[in-house]
C-alpha cells in the first residue's frame, strides 16, 4: 500500500480538491484514510489563512468573513452541512425512535430543521469570522478546521458504527487505532505546546463532541456518516465561538 494512496483517499472524502481518482482502493487503504483527516484539515486551514493574508490590504471585514465563509463551504463541497441538515431533522423527526431517525438520515429531502440549522450555522460562522479578522488573529483559522478532524479521529476510536453498511462501517471495522491515538495526542500536546492559551478551547470542544456522542449512543446506539459531518460543522463553529470570547 502506498502511502500516499490513504492521503488521496481522505482529501476526495472530505474535500472537493480537484485530484485523480483512485481506484480499487482496499478496506485497509479506506481505514488508514483516517489518519491524514487532520492533515486535511490543515491544508484547509491553511488555505483559509492564506486567502486572508492576500486579502489583508481590504479593510472590509464583513466581506472577507462572507467570501471565506463561501469558500468554506465550496472546498467541503457542504458535504458537513449535508450530514448537520440530516441530522437535525432526523433528531426532530425521529420521536426518540432510533430506526425512524436512521430511515430519516437516508431521505434525500431537507426538511424545516435541516434548513435551520444550515442558516444559524453559516450565520455564526460568517460572525465570528468577521470579529476574528477585525480582531487580526488569522492564525486561529488554520487551527479550526485540524482540530475539528482530529475529534473526529476520537470520535471514531471510541464509537460503534449504528449501521450494518456504508462507508463509515468500513473505516470503523478497519482503523489503525494504535496510529491514531498516537496521532491525536501528538496534535494536541503539540498545540497546547505551541499556543498554550487555546488549550481552554480545546477541552470545552472536546467536552462537547463528548456530549455529542452520548447522544448518538443514546439515539442510535452509534455514530453515522451524517452524525460525523454534524459533528465536524458543530466543532468547527463552537472553536470559532470560543476563540472570539476567549482568546480576542
């Protein structure tokens, strides 16, 4: 198995960065894709900080925050967003029922709550961005979307897939755990190290994600496709929140 086939793999999961298609990948390869999430995550974050610093002789923070905001969703292709809308109406809809939220995942359709929590979500994210870029810390930018993928790295190591099939089940059944544990602790000891001050961020975001998968386990007895996407949009824009209340 080449190295770098895993690599390519996670960027056409998360992301619609225009690479080769891959073929004939094996269920190893798909398992291994898990350890480059967080390196996909960084790359984003540092395309987002990248577009800032050449946009910095712009003093339209409103703008700049709408247009990042935009390209946000455009470099996920709103796969994230996808699994947030599904999961918000299948938590509405399902009555607590776990087979009616998981049918409900699957619909295709975008229900009232699905499209609520799309809005409120960009509407915070656009915020936030807008007072970080006033507030001139950019470089928190790169750390969001790297953090946000090394929870889903936890999130995968401590919960069960709720369903029989589907591409979770296989990253699931076949993840390195020894390398991503040595990979989460390496990400996080190495940003507490480097900025000490974000460290308070890091645990209430954790602590949240926490909370989020008890509710998964509550619900549906596990993590899905959609629930990990919900999970990812709901880190990144707590981050964002804290960072502005916390760290400005």
């Amino acid at each position: 198995m080449h190295f770098l086939r895993p690599l390519f793999i996670a960027l056409q999961l998360l992301t619609r960065i225009p690479i080769k298609n891959i073929d004939h990948i094996s269920d190893k390869e798909m398992g291994y894709s898990i350890l480059y999430y967080p390196f996909v995550g960084l790359a984003i974050g540092s395309f987002f900080y990248l577009i800032l610093r050449i946009t910095n002789v712009f003093d339209y923070p409103d703008l700049m925050a709408i247009l990042l905001t935009v390209f946000w969703v455009l470099i996920t292709g709103a796969l994230h967003l996808d699994g947030l809308a599904d999961s918000a109406d299948a938590w509405l809809g399902g009555f607590g029922d776990r087979q009616r939220t998981l049918d409900i995942m699957k619909d295709p359709s975008c229900g009232v709550a699905g499209v609520t929590s799309i809005v409120l979500l960009l509407l915070l994210k656009f915020v936030t961005l807008s007072l970080l870029i006033q507030q001139k810390l950019p470089q928190l930018l790169v750390l969001i979307p790297l953090i946000s993928r090394t929870h889903v790295l936890t999130l995968f190591l401590m919960t069960p897939y709720a369903r029989q099939q589907g591409i979770a089940k296989i990253l699931t059944d076949h993840q390195p755990k020894k390398s991503m544990m040595l990979i989460i602790v390496l990400i996080y000891s190495s940003i507490v190290w480097l900025l000490p001050n974000v460290w308070i961020p890091l645990i209430i975001s954790l602590s949240i994600l926490m909370w989020l998968r008890y509710l998964m386990i509550q619900r549906l007895g596990g993590m899905t496709g959609d629930t990990i996407g919900a999970s990812i949009e709901i880190s990144e824009v707590i981050l964002l929140v804290l960072f502005v209340l916390l760290l400005s």
